[in-house]
C-alpha cells in the first residue's frame, strides 16, 4: 500500500447514509439520542419568528446560528474576536499566511459536525481517509493501525509489530470490559482489565491524549471507552478527515445563512452584560454601551466567561460547571524549506511532541513544509519561554523525521492554549449544566454541556443543536 498523501487520505464521495438519515442531513442536521427532546419539527420553525441573540462565535454558537436561520429565525451571533471558531479558528502567524491555530482533525463517526459543514456548503473542505490509517513511530520504527474493509483491525492483532503476540492479545480484554465501565480513571480500569503497560503506553495512551486532552490517570474510564468504541471498534467511523482551508473560513459562510433569514454576524463585538428584566433575559449590552434587545439569549461561552455577564445573584447555577477542569494544549508550527516527514502525519509515543502533521502534503500542496507539532495535556509546558519550547520540540522532531536535521528552519511559531479543552474526568458529567437555564430566555451551548461527547468539534456542534432546538421550542415561549 502507498503511503503518500494519496493512501492516506483520498478525497471521494461520502457513501449513501441511508434514506432515513439522508433526510436529516437535507434538513440540516442529524437526529442524535441525546437530541431528541430538542428536534424541531417543520410547522413549528415556521412559527417562530423571535429574534434571538447568540454570544459567542466558537464552533457551539456558529452551529446555533446556522440552526436558528435555518429555521428562518432571525439571529444577532455576537463575536468578541476578528473572525469566527473560538478554540478552533485560524489566524495569520508571521511567515506562514492564515493557518489554523491549533491542528483540528474530525473523524466520519462526527456526524452533527459533518452535517454542520454540510448546511455551511464546506462538506468538500475536510478530506477523510478511506478508512482508519495511524502511523505510529516509536524506537525507530513505524507501525500502522489500520481497519481493512472487511476484516476492520483483525490484522493489526497480527501485524503491529510495536508489541509482542501476548500484548495484542491481551487487548482483546478491552471488548468484554466496553460492557460494564465503572466510574474510574482510565489507568484504574485498564489496570483492572490486565492490559500491559507497554500497550497502554505505546497504543492507548496516544489514543487518549490525542482525544481526550489527559492522561490516562487523570480522564474517565466512561470516555476513554467511548473513544475506543468509536476509534478502533467502529470499521469506518475511526477514518480521520483533515480540514482544506484555514478554519475560520468554513465558519465565515454562516454569515449569508444568518442574513438570508433577516440576521447578521458582527465581529469585534464583545458583550458586557445580559440585559435581564422580571427574571427574563431580554438582550445584551455591549462594551461600547450598546443595547441589543432580543427575545432570546443562546451564551455560548464557557461558564467562567458567562459568569462574568450575569448579575451575582443569578450566577448560582453555574457553580458546578466552574468547577470543570480544564487541561492545555501547546501547538508548535514549522516551517521548512523542504519536505522533512517521510508521512503526511505521524504519532510518536515516549517523545514531547506526541504527534505531528504535515499540514503541506495533507492539504495536498508542495513547497516549503508547514509541520504543526502537537502536545496535548501540556501543563509542563505552559510556563517555559517559547524559545526552550520550540527548541526541545524541534529536537524531538528529529528523531523520527531526521531529515530535519538537514533542513533549513524558515520560520516558527508557539501557541499555548491553557483552556483547550475541558479534562473529562471521572465525575464531570454531574458538573457539565444543560442548556435550559434558571433564567427564562437564556440558553447554554458549548462542548462543556452534557452532549455525550467529550470537548470535541462534534460536541461543540451537538451542544449548538441542542440550544437552538431548546430555544425555538414552544413549551419554552
């Protein structure tokens, strides 16, 4: 098999996903368990002609916009920054152009994300895989994760040559633990299960820190099985898919959506307040003084910026989602003056940089190459000056693209994002708040609220759904 660009990942037709599931994705957005009390019927959209303001531009409140104006309410989304995507939005760094921040990647299995990029007319700017294809480097070598059509990950119990035939085996004690998962940290339940450590290290862990932003001491047992359900049990779900365009575009076509339904975008708008009247949330006031009424309010913020906007006595509901942790994310940026990775992207336990992606050849583009290297979880590094970042980084980099050493560093970047993702740990979905608040007229949205998923595009997407459903139900009028 290839391993370039064109094996990896190969830009075709998504499969039919059914008549019952085509119809959703026309309608906008997939019918999801955890959405079913906020479906909005067609006769009810048409109703409903409330203008409704939606704080915040991230993934959450773009995906709540698109919602409402889809069902022809008129919406004000209200961005404090210059462009849409919050924690997943791009911007321009000196010597690369407009990149994205942070490195996103979205697997088939995100099927509101999908439907979102659908409705925003972007569903041709991510590129998946065929199927699940990992490269994983560790001591010098390279071995694959990969699910064939038929026999899905059968071979790699065979062939992952990171491991003994004990030690893959005894991953097979993973299937019958996925029935019961207790309320643990990962490392407890898979200790409870006899998997090796070498296997943990060397396959599981990356898994975790990759989705889950946390060690497995540190993340639930309940997430880290759904990760592995959906990564390695599921034959097409797992396959990865790599944005085309800086993210922030994508996000920027829900503008003519919104103004279509008598709406608007604004950027550089940042929200002082909500406006509350009789316990009701009847607009926002922003900090250049002024007031935005609305019928409804959708803060798609993370609670301890949502605090801030409320008056103190009614900031009693969002005590336990405060007390969410949350875990970091450090993203190097390279640029060479020549190709330096022998793979479009490759994950590398045991070094600092865990995983690194040619943003170049996944994007399908030659010249100089943009490698965005990744460390999740990564508190150690938060308070080091960006100069001993980027060297150690740039370091462990070398060892499984050692035509770095040879290659000419054009230019470089550091970023640090010490809120990347809330950290599921064992107990937190008794703290993530649902979207129906104490205060009639506002609404939650964002990765943080109980949509099932941890802090994911997709759970950004599903909270968004949710909000909007919730919002434009009659029950809440």
């Amino acid at each position: 098999m290839h391993r370039g660009p064109g094996g990896l990942v190969r830009d075709h037709p998504s499969p039919d996903p059914g008549p019952r599931l085509r119809r959703l994705l026309e309608k906008g957005f997939p019918l999801h368990p955890w959405e079913a009390g906020c479906r909005l019927e067609g006769d009810v959209a048409e109703q409903v002609r409330r203008r409704v303001l939606v704080v915040g531009g991230g993934v959450a409140g773009v995906t709540a916009a698109a919602r409402l104006a889809r069902a022809g309410t008129p919406v004000i989304l209200l961005e404090q920054g210059k462009q849409l995507g919050g924690r997943a939005s791009s911007g321009a760094l000196p010597g690369f152009g407009e990149v994205d921040l942070g490195f996103h990647v979205l697997m088939r299995t995100c099927r509101a994300a999908r439907a979102l990029l659908r409705l925003l007319g972007a569903e041709g700017d991510v590129r998946f895989q065929p199927r699940l294809e990992v490269p994983i480097w560790h001591a010098g070598r390279v071995h694959w994760v990969e699910s064939h059509p038929l026999l899905h990950l059968i071979p790699f119990f065979f062939r992952f040559g990171h491991l003994s035939a004990r030690e893959r085996l005894a991953l097979l004690r993973l299937l019958p633990g996925l029935a019961r998962v207790p309320e643990a940290s990962a490392a407890d339940w898979l200790r409870s299960l006899r998997i090796p450590p070498r296997a943990v290290e060397t396959l599981l862990r990356p898994l975790l820190l990759s989705a889950l932003n946390g060690e497995p001491e540190e993340v639930s047992a309940r997430y880290a099985a759904m990760v592995i359900r959906r990564v390695l049990l599921s034959p097409r779900g797992g396959a990865l898919g790599f944005f085309q365009v800086p993210m922030s575009r994508i996000w920027g076509r829900v503008v003519p959506l919104v103004e279509r339904a008598g709406g608007e975008v604004r950027t550089q708008a940042r929200v002082e307040a909500i406006a509350l009247e009789g316990g009701r949330a009847v607009g926002v006031r922003l900090k250049s003084g002024e007031e935005i009424p609305g019928e409804a309010v959708i803060a798609a913020l993370p609670p301890q910026e949502l605090v801030r906007l409320l008056p103190e006595g009614e900031r009693g509901f969002l005590s336990e989602a405060r007390k969410i942790p949350w875990s970091p994310i450090v993203c190097v940026h390279f640029l060479f003056d020549r190709p330096v990775l022998s793979l479009p992207f490759l994950f590398a336990p045991g070094l600092p940089l865990q995983a690194a992606f040619s943003v170049t050849r996944l994007q399908g583009r030659e010249g100089p190459e943009h490698v965005a290297a990744v460390l999740s979880g990564a508190r150690d590094w938060l308070e080091k000056p960006p100069g001993e970042v980027k060297e150690e980084v740039l370091d462990s980099l070398r060892e499984p693209a050692p035509r770095a050493r040879g290659a000419h560093l054009l230019s470089s970047y550091v970023l640090r994002f010490p809120h990347a993702t809330f950290l599921p740990a064992p107990g937190v979905d008794g703290r993530r708040p649902y979207n129906l608040t104490p205060i009639r007229g506002l609404f939650l949205a964002g990765d943080f609220t109980p949509t099932g998923w941890p802090s994911t595009l997709e759970g950004a997407a599903l909270s968004g759904l949710s909000a909007a459903g919730t919002c434009l139900s009659p029950l809440d009028r």
